[in-house]
C-alpha cells in the first residue's frame, strides 16, 4: 500500500516537472526567437506582409484588386442588404443593451 502511493505521487511528480518543463522550454524559445535573427524564409514573408500594408493604406483598400472584384464585391454587398436588410454592411454592428 505504502509502495502504490509512493509510485502514485512519483509519477504526479513526474507529469508536474514536465509540464513545467516543457512550459519553460516553449517560452525560452520564443523570446530566443526573438533575440536572434530570423531566419531568411521569415524575413521575406514579414516584408511581404509590410509592403502589402503600406500598398493597401495608399491605395485604400485591397492591392491589385481588379474591376471585377469590385463588382463581385457591390453584387455581394446588395445581396445581403436584400436579405438582412439596410445598413452598412463593411461595419460591425453596434449592441445596445438596456
């Protein structure tokens, strides 16, 4: 009896230890990804995500975005209101509780 609760609380132990371990393990990880230099794969996917952001705040709205984007996006836009009725649909909506 004295040895079922001995291996009990050796293997609680042991699944605490490498929870924590683990824990400590990811973290470190990350802020030593942080640290160093990314990797060259992760620094030209960053970049990409930059150039498209400051293209889209010029242009104000999605890049290279064609005649019929717009259009397909006007159709989609009056197809909901038809449906869920009036309002701006590019907003979220506003919840009023009383």
């Amino acid at each position: 009896m004295i040895l079922r609760q001995i291996l009990r609380l050796s293997s609680l132990f042991h699944s605490a230890v490498s929870i924590h371990l683990r824990r400590n393990i990811g973290l470190s990880a990350v802020v030593f990804n942080k640290a160093k230099e990314l990797d060259p794969v992760q620094k030209l996917f960053l970049d990409k995500i930059r150039e498209y952001n400051t293209k889209s705040k010029q242009a104000g709205g999605p890049v290279d975005a064609g005649p019929d984007f717009q259009k397909d996006m006007n159709e989609s836009l009056a197809r909901l209101q038809r449906a869920y009725g009036e309002g701006d649909l590019t907003k979220f909506p506003e919840f009023k509780f009383e």
